[in-house]
C-alpha cells in the first residue's frame, strides 16, 4: 500500500514518449495536481505491410516482458501483468499508474517497452554490388543506416538500366548471405525495356545479427 501526503504543487506532463524498438511514439501530456496518474498506452502488434502478398506462416507473438519508467516518475504498477503475449494484429492496451516527482515539474514523461529478448539488428549498408556473371556493378545512391528487426523482410528498389543496359532480362536472383532473396517486383523471370521503365523492387530478409558492409546481389 501507498500512502501519500497531500500535495500542493502541479506537476505538468508535456507529452508522454513511449521508446519500442527504436522508434518513439509520442501520446498527449497532461496536468497532475496529485500523486499519481494512469496512463493507457495502447499497443498493435502490426504485421508487416511490405510483405503480405508473400505466403508465409504466421509471424510469432511479441512477448512484452519489461516496461520502464523514467526518473524523475516512478511506475507503481502495470496491468495486464508482464510478461504479455501479443499475436500478430492483437492489440492490448497497458495500463500503468504512476507516481509523480515532489517537487513542481515540467517537461517529459518517457516510458520504454522491451521484448523478451532484443529483436533489434544493425544494418550500415553503403552499398549495393549486382553480379550478372559478365559485369560487375556498384550502385552507391542509396546507402542505408537502420535499426530493423531480426529476420525483417526490406523493401530495396534497384535500378535495373545501370545494371543491364537498355534492354535485358532476368531469370534468377540470388543475395548472398547474410541476407536471403524473398520475392522481387516484377515477379522472376521478368525483362526490363524503357516502356516499363527500369526500377525493380526486391525483398530481401535481413539476418540475424547486426552487418556492416555491402548488399550483394548475383542476377542471371
């Protein structure tokens, strides 16, 4: 049991930041003339959008095991009881109450949510090398620098003219590891000509652990 003495000054919660896998989500502040609020932080378990025509089998649960509240707020308690499993589409709102500073603040309520385990990798990627078996081309336009999760399917546009010239076509592709070729944009086998224009998209799954260095591509 909590037992509070009356307090007489306001503390004013700017905004509330909520920090999941690299992303923070921000929710409205609010005025706190006592010694606690309830906050509801409304959590989705979204499936991924950039792959959904891909057949595969259902995603599994994002377990939340750990919620954190940020000095100078201290959490009291948590509903559901952690951990929580949350399937894919699910979603689950948490309810926290938490005690507030003593003194009169302002500023920020930050909150971080943690999964059982870090899902997130490291992925500094400056740039991409095609091997078509004759040539070999170095695509530099786009380097990346993200935070993703283990196994995430990635959506890379490539321009398919500076690899094969104005007329070509494809039958295979091939990523080396540690990224994995799911599917492509035309489907395989496919040809590229000026009326169709001569940007492809590839979904490529990021590995397992955090990769520093080039995307390389084998295409035939």
């Amino acid at each position: 049991m909590f037992n509070f003495l009356k307090r007489s000054t306001t503390v004013s919660i700017t905004s509330i930041n909520v920090r999941w896998q690299g992303a923070t989500h921000t929710l409205p502040g609010r005025l706190v003339k006592g010694n606690t609020t309830d906050i509801e932080i409304p959590f989705t378990n979204k499936p991924q959008k950039d792959y959904n025509f891909l057949k595969v089998q259902k995603s599994p649960p994002i377990i939340i095991s750990r919620i954190e509240v940020k000095s100078p707020f201290k959490l009291i308690s948590i509903s559901p009881t952690l951990p929580v499993s949350i399937e894919e589409s699910q979603k689950i709102p948490f309810k926290l109450t938490i005690e507030v500073p003593e003194y009169a603040y302002d500023g920020p309520l930050a909150v971080e949510l943690a999964s059982a385990e870090s899902q997130l990798i490291h992925l500094e990627i400056p740039k991409i090398i095609v091997n078509t078996g004759k040539t070999v081309v170095e695509l530099k336009d786009h380097p990346l620098i993200l935070d993703v999760q283990k196994g995430q399917v990635l959506k890379q546009t490539i321009n398919m003219q500076k690899v094969l010239g104005l007329e070509g076509s494809v039958n295979s592709i091939r990523i080396n590891p540690p990224f994995a070729f799911v599917s492509s944009d035309p489907k395989l086998p496919f040809k590229i000509n000026p009326n169709d224009g001569y940007l492809i998209f590839l979904y490529v799954q990021a590995p397992q652990q955090s990769y520093g260095g080039p995307l390389e591509l084998e295409v035939s």
